[in-house]
C-alpha cells in the first residue's frame, strides 16, 4: 500500500488496515460465509459506515491490496527508465506480485477464495479492471487511442500471465514460460506496425 504522508492521512490508512486484517482473521477463522460485516465493525472496534467508508463491500475486504496492485502494474509502464522495454519491464512486476501472493502465508487465503464464489466473481471483476487501467497505460505510453484492441489485447495477456502462474506448480517459471509467449506477440505487432509504416 502507498504510504500516505499527513497525519490524518497515515491515521486514516492505520484505520483500513485494521479493519482489513480484522476481517481477514476473522474469514480464516470461522469462513467467509459465516461473518458478517458488522461482526467486523466490532471486532475492529468502528462503526458499520466507517467499514464501507474504507471498502465498498465485503468482498473488498478479502482484497485489500487491490487499488495498490493497480497502481504498480500502471507504474511499471509509467515509471519504466527511458527505452526499457515495456514487456520486460511488466514481467518483472508480475514476478513480484506472483512472488506476494504465493507465499507459504498467502496459501490459505486462496484456499478460502476459490471456495467461495462470491469471491471469484470479485476477483474475476477486478482482473478486468486491472487489465482495462493497463491497457490505458500502454495506450498511453505508445500515443494510441485507449481503446486500441493491441494494446488491451496485451493487458489482457499480462493480467492473466498472474492468475495462471499463481496457480501453477513453479509459478516463477510460468512467468516467465507465459511471457515468451507474450513477447513473442508483442514483437509480431510491432513488427507488423514497422511494415505498414513503411513506404
């Protein structure tokens, strides 16, 4: 998570992190199902409204960090060194984020996502949206229109190459055995863009 820099701002993010940690614990510990938001607001000790201040659902509590994989995906475009490749530069982040969310300590929380279809929906959801603010971002970082199918196509293709490697058996090497793939088709375009820019 970003860290925030004013007073009320960090008191503001302590505040969140609490409620997500509170909910957390309490989803592993006796199901998703089972606990309702205002058995939340007490454990953590605020209000219901202080709770959806914060997240917009229950669902959103179980992805906390949410906004601030979106932020890192858009960054490793924007941020990139003057003429790093883009792909390269997004494969490196996708090993971070698979390397966060494969921890021997991520393991459960997995475990209580994929039993809960409420929650695949959720993050089936937020992988679209992520995929969407990527694709914005290349758009961008090219001079293209947003909407351009290449560049969504590729995010798409990023956005996945997370969900699949997570789930495989050496992710790390997923990563990297999906993202050939995806260099390999990002070289066709660019190949293909070379020689209709051609005389």
């Amino acid at each position: 998570m970003t860290v925030p820099t004013g007073r009320r701002e960090r008191k503001k993010a302590a505040t969140r992190q609490k409620i997500a940690d509170t909910a957390l614990r309490l989803f592993l510990a006796r199901g998703y199902d089972a606990v309702g938001i205002r058995e939340v607001a007490a454990e953590a000790d605020v209000a219901v409204t202080t709770v959806f201040s914060h997240f917009a659902s229950k669902e959103a509590l179980v992805f906390e960090q949410d906004e601030d994989f979106e932020q890192r995906l858009v960054r490793a475009v924007t941020d990139r060194a003057p003429h790093e490749p883009l792909i390269p530069a997004l494969r490196q982040e996708i090993h971070a984020l698979v390397r966060h969310c494969t921890g021997d300590d991520a393991a459960p929380v997995w475990q209580m996502i994929v039993a809960s279809p409420a929650l695949l929906e959720y993050e089936e959801s937020m992988r679209l949206r992520h995929a969407e603010s990527l694709a914005t971002a290349i758009a961008a970082d090219l001079a293209l229109p947003p909407a351009t199918t290449t560049c969504r196509t590729i995010a798409r293709f990023v956005i996945d190459a997370y969900a699949l490697a997570r789930e495989a058996a050496e992710p790390q090497a997923a990563v990297d055995e999906i993202f050939r793939m995806i260099e390999a088709a990002w070289a066709a375009v660019a190949g293909s863009r070379r020689v209709q820019a051609s005389p």
